[in-house]
C-alpha cells in the first residue's frame, strides 16, 4: 500500500463488516438486554408536596443555607465546606 496511509496503521482486513461486528458484540448478546429492568418489581410513585418555584424556591434556599446555620468553630460558612487539603 504505497498510496499514503502507510505508518498510519490503516488496514483494510480491520474494516471488514465481519470484523467490525465482533469487536461491537464483546459484553454479551442481545438476549439478555433489559433482563434487569424486567425482574425489579413496580412500585407506583408515590405523591409528594408540590416544590415551590421561583422567588418561594430562592427563599427556601437561603434561609436552608444561612439563616438556619449554626456557626461553626472555624468561621463563617462557606459554599463549599469539604475540608481543604
């Protein structure tokens, strides 16, 4: 093959359909799909109270993040509290 793609590991045999369709089917055959997801159980979804939205979520969000807080020992809380290494 002198017509350019030589070094660049480019072979005709690795583009072959058959070639192609093993590497695609290496984790298991397609019998199997969904096998999981059919032996869970349902279980119907329950109601919850309806989320506020807008300025109601905004005002849920801080009085949750600073106004419900207690001070720790190193200061005034931050956003991102993970200790710092």
């Amino acid at each position: 093959m002198k017509d350019g793609n030589q070094g660049r590991g480019l072979d005709l045999v690795a583009y072959h359909p058959k070639h192609v369709l093993t590497k695609l089917l290496v984790h298991g055959s397609l019998a199997r799909a969904g096998k999981v997801k059919s032996q869970t159980p349902k279980v119907e979804k329950q109601e919850k109270k309806k989320t506020p939205k807008g300025r109601a979520k905004k005002r849920l969000l801080y009085t949750r993040r600073f106004v419900n807080v207690t001070t720790l020992p190193g200061g005034k809380r931050r956003m991102n509290p993970n200790p710092e290494k």
